[in-house]
C-alpha cells in the first residue's frame, strides 16, 4: 500500500482540503466560501479513500458533499448580501483567538496522545462490518440518533407551519 | 495470429474484458508500474468513450426522429440520409457558436460550472457492469457510489445557476435544488431495497445474483423498480419534470446565459445522465447482461446495451407523451407518493428477506410466492393511491373541459361553468 500513488494521492487531497478550509475562511464572497467548503469535503472524501475506507468516503460524498452544502447553500440564498462582499465582521479577532486556542489543544493532543496503531492489510469491505457495527454492538447509540434526528425533523416541520394550517 | 505480443483468448468477442487484460499484461511487461497505472485508466476511459461518444450522437438523432414522429412531423431529415449527420452538423455549428459570458456574472465559477457537470456524468459509468467481468472498476459499494456521485449534479446545476447573474437561472437553479433533494430521498430508499435482498452493494454482485437465482429483480420488486424509474427520471431534468429549464416560465433555467460549447456541455452531460441512468435500471432490475441463457449465445455486453436502450425509449416516450408538471405537483409527487411507497417497500423487503432467510426456505418456492405478493401489493397501493389522491377524478367545483377535448370525466357538466 505505501506505492508512490499513495503518498502524491495523500498529499494531493490533504493540501486540497486544508487550502480550501483556509479559503472557506479567507474568501469575502460567501457563496465562493461555500464551494471551497465543498471541495474540502471532497478533498477528506478522498483521504478515506486513500485508507481504503471506501464507503466511508462514499458516504462523504453523499452526505457532506452532496446534501451538507445543499443545506449551505439553501442557508446562503436565504441571506442578504451574500453574493456580494461579506460585511465587516466584529469578531475577527476573537474568533481568531478561539480557532488558534482550539488548534493548539488539537495539535497538542495528536502530539501527546500514544494512539494505537493497528497493524496488517486494511479490511476488505468495510459496509458489511459498518452495518453489523452499528446494529449489534453500538445499537442503542445508533438508535438513540435516529430518535434525535426524528425529532429535529419534527421541530423543523412545526416551526415552520403556519397557524392557519 | 496477428499481434503476437497480445496473449490469452483477447479475440473473444462474448467478453471484451480479456482484450483489455491482454493489452495490460502487454504494457506490465515493460516493467513499469507507473506506465501500467496510466494505461489501466487510460484504456477504461477510452472503452467507456468507445461506448460514449457514438451513443451521443446517436441517441440525439434517436430522439430527435422519435419525438418527431410522436408530433407528426419528420425531425431531422435534411443533413444525409434520413438526417444521419444532424448531430454532427449540430456539434460543428455549437463549436463555432460564441461563447458569451454576462458581463456581471461570476466569471470563474460560470466557466467552471459546464466542466464539473461532466464529472459526475463520466464518473458513474466507472462501476456499470457491462457483462461478466466487465465493470471497470468493480467497487463493492458500486451502488452507493453511482448514488453519490449523481447527486454531485445539483451541486455544479447550482453554482451554473447563481453565476449567470439573471434571475431566471436562479429559479431555474433553486428548482433542481428543491427537486434534487426531495427525489434524492425515493431513489436512496428504493435502491436499499435491492441491496436489502441481494445482499450486495456491488452492482456486479447485484447482476450476479439474478444471474444465480434465475430472475430480474423486477419481478420481485415491481414497486421499487416503479417507484426509482420515476424518481431517477426527475432527476434527469427531462419533460414530464424539466421545471428546471422549462422554456414556457423561466427561459432556459440555469442554462438560460450559457451558449456555445458551454451550454452543449449541459447538454451532453443531460443526454450523459440519461444513459447512465438506464443503465442503472437495466443492471439493478433487469438483470444486467443476464437474459435467461441468451448471454451464452450473445455477447452479454449486446444484451446489456440493448437493455439500456430500451430504457432509454422508454425515457424519449415519456417525454413525448407527458405534459410538464407544476413545481408543487413534483414536489408533492415526490413526498405524498413515492416516498410512503418506498417506505413501505423497504419494509416488505426487509421482512420477507428475514422469512426467508431465517427459515432456510428454498428460494425456488419463496421467490415466485414474493413475485405474487408484491405485484399484488404494488397493484392495490397504486390503485388505492390513484383513487384516495388522484387527479382524474374531478370534485365539486373542478372545471371539466367537455367541449374543448370530448372528455367527460366523472358526472357531466354542461359545458364550461360560468363560461361565455
């Protein structure tokens, strides 16, 4: 697996979403910071498939890709001046202080932590183990999120009726 | 022997999938890995372009003729015999045409827009099994990924949309959104049904399991393969639900600014999508290159195209024969009709895949007896559907347009009310 594909493919997708998480921020236009937002998800898209976590980076795409930034975009038209150049922002520096601390306690902990290394060929078909995963050992939390997700759909549909309905 | 450095049966017309492995042991033996990793994805995409680029042109003229005749006129009839070269004479002059960008648009993101359309268009026919053997890349989520990568189009749709700068390519973008995601949900809930009762997300494995049972998946499935055709159909941007570009209310929608090459791009990539999407149908419900011990006879990729074409008549017919839906009227299709229905559908599925398969059932007894009980099931939801929401039947109040089209729907009214 440690071909030379492999690492120009890692380093190809990792700076593909690390520059466009920077333009997410950098960019003034809203809705261009909204499709380097996509090209993030599209860029860990193709991380997974680098470790051969194939339908996980499926479900990226599927989900982050191409139903996330759905809603982003829905959320963009919906505000006024977004095609134009984003207002000046108040928090920069704040925000600016928040994100270095954040990334620092991140850095640290990927620094510090011993992680376990797991060793071998990776699997085969991750689907089937996924599926057996989430519906014998981690059923109850995976219930639990399907129950909160009802929910969220609920409140959405009741926030957004009207009285005379 | 002609080409000496080929090896093994590559001749073999019934399964193209060893001409494509004798020319890639050819090129490994140079020695090269890196030669061997571009010439394994070059010759994919040049066989998926051999399929491609003639399909194109000839699914244009195809549709062209076809719709004609459904209006009672000739389509193109003038350029070669019986307008063989129409598309070609159509490609040369798009070619040439102007390629004009509003001045007060995106500029990046309109140039950019036509291109990725593409991307997802080509990509998909990456996992499509064409015979045996012969999915170019047999991924074992090939389903979940045509799914993924085909909802890539809204995306690309959107941003074609928003750049023109022209508020009627915005409508036209926000409807695909608002269709894309509501029909999104159907076509996803239908097709775990499949995977639900073939047990694989690979469509290799789907086509193969047919092939192993001796049965299409229609015919044990009939509602999801209805409830998907329609679905997938939507997603197309084609005439019974083209609000997306429907020239009678919003120009061209969100390709109302794009000319020339560009706006052929979309263009193709439509006519791209449509096939893929037969293909879908063909390989999903009916049984890909399996045709009941035909594919012994025949080459099974022959069959599998001629399947896909079918489905794609089917598609030019609809389009010939349905008038365009109201943006509500999609909608309200998508979430009152085939959404209950596909539920209901992966519900029926999961429990007779439980029956069967935790009684050790013998599939020759079981399938037939699940074929009969969801076509009868598909039948009277249908039916029920039609006669509790339907819109033939007209209610107290509904104009009946007796004199106009001889039609005289439910209890007559003598002729328009309050009518001059």
């Amino acid at each position: 697996m440690d071909g030379t594909g492999i690492v120009i493919a890692f380093w190809v997708f990792a700076a593909m979403t690390v520059g466009a998480a920077l333009l997410v921020v950098a960019l003034r236009n809203l809705f261009h910071a909204a499709l380097a937002l996509i090209v993030a998800f599209a860029g860990m898209a193709g991380l997974f498939v680098t470790l051969s976590a194939d339908f996980l980076a499926v479900g990226q795409v599927l989900i982050y890709v191409g139903a996330i930034s759905i809603l982003v975009i829905f959320a963009l038209m919906l505000t006024p001046l977004a095609g134009r150049h984003n207002g000046e922002s108040r928090y920069a520096l704040p925000a600016g202080g928040a994100a270095a601390g954040l990334a620092a306690v991140v850095i640290y902990a990927v620094l510090n932590v011993d992680w376990p290394l797991r060793g071998g060929e990776g699997f085969d078909e991750t689907a089937a183990l996924l599926g057996e995963a989430l519906l014998d050992t981690w059923v109850l939390p995976f219930e639990v999120v399907s129950v909160l997700l009802l929910a969220a759909m609920i409140g959405a549909i009741v926030l957004v009726r009207g009285d005379g309905e | 022997m002609p080409f000496p450095f080929l090896k093994g049966a590559w001749y073999n017309i019934s399964d193209l999938s060893n001409l494509s492995r004798a020319l890639l042991g050819w090129v490994d033996g140079w020695g090269n890995d890196t030669v061997a990793y571009i010439a394994a994805g070059l010759i994919g995409v040049l066989a998926t372009m051999a399929f491609l680029v003639p399909s194109q042109l000839g699914v244009v003229w195809i549709e062209r003729r076809v719709i004609g005749r459904f209006q009672i006129r000739r389509g193109p009839n003038r350029v070669g015999p019986y307008g063989l070269l129409q598309p070609i004479a159509d490609a040369l002059k798009v070619m040439l045409k102007e390629a004009l960008t509003p001045p007060a648009g995106d500029k990046w993101v309109f140039w950019a827009a036509p291109i990725l359309m593409f991307i997802p268009a080509i990509g998909v026919y990456a996992v499509i099994p064409w015979g045996k053997n012969m999915a170019m890349a047999d991924l074992n989520i090939g389903l979940l990924y045509f799914v993924a990568l085909s909802s890539l189009t809204t995306i690309f749709v959107f941003m074609a949309g928003w750049s023109s700068n022209n508020k009627y390519s915005l409508f036209g973008a926000m409807r695909v959104v608002a269709m894309m995601i509501s029909y999104e949900v159907p076509v996803v809930v239908t097709l775990l049904g499949v995977s639900l009762f073939t047990g694989s997300l690979s469509l290799s494995g789907i086509v193969q399991w047919q092939a192993d049972y001796h049965v299409w998946l229609v015919l044990l499935q009939p509602m999801a393969f209805i409830v998907y055709y329609i679905a997938s159909t939507a997603e197309l941007n084609r005439t019974p639900a083209d609000i997306a570009e429907a020239e009678s209310e919003i120009v061209a929608g969100y390709h109302t600014e794009y000319s020339g090459m560009k706006f052929s791009l979309f263009y193709a990539a439509e006519y791209t999508n449509a096939l893929a999407i037969s293909a879908l149908v063909a390989a999903v419900y009916f049984g890909g290159w399996y045709m009941w011990g035909l594919e012994q006879w025949v080459p099974g990729w022959l069959i599998f195209i001629g399947k896909l074409y079918f489905f794609f008549l089917v598609l030019i017919w609809l389009r010939g024969t349905l008038p365009r839906l109201r943006v509500d009227q999609l909608m309200a299709f998508a979430w009152k009709f085939l959404l209950p229905l596909s539920l209901v559908n992966v519900f029926v599925v999961g429990l007779e895949v439980l029956l069967w398969h935790e009684n050790g059932w013998s599939a020759g007894v079981t399938l037939p007896a699940f074929a009969v009980v969801n076509l009868a099931l598909t039948v009277a939801l249908v039916y029920t559907y039609a006669r509790a929401f339907g819109y033939d039947r007209p209610r107290a109040g509904d104009i009946v347009l007796r004199s106009e089209i001889g039609f005289v729907p439910g209890p007559a009214t003598e002729g328009l009310p309050g009518g001059t």
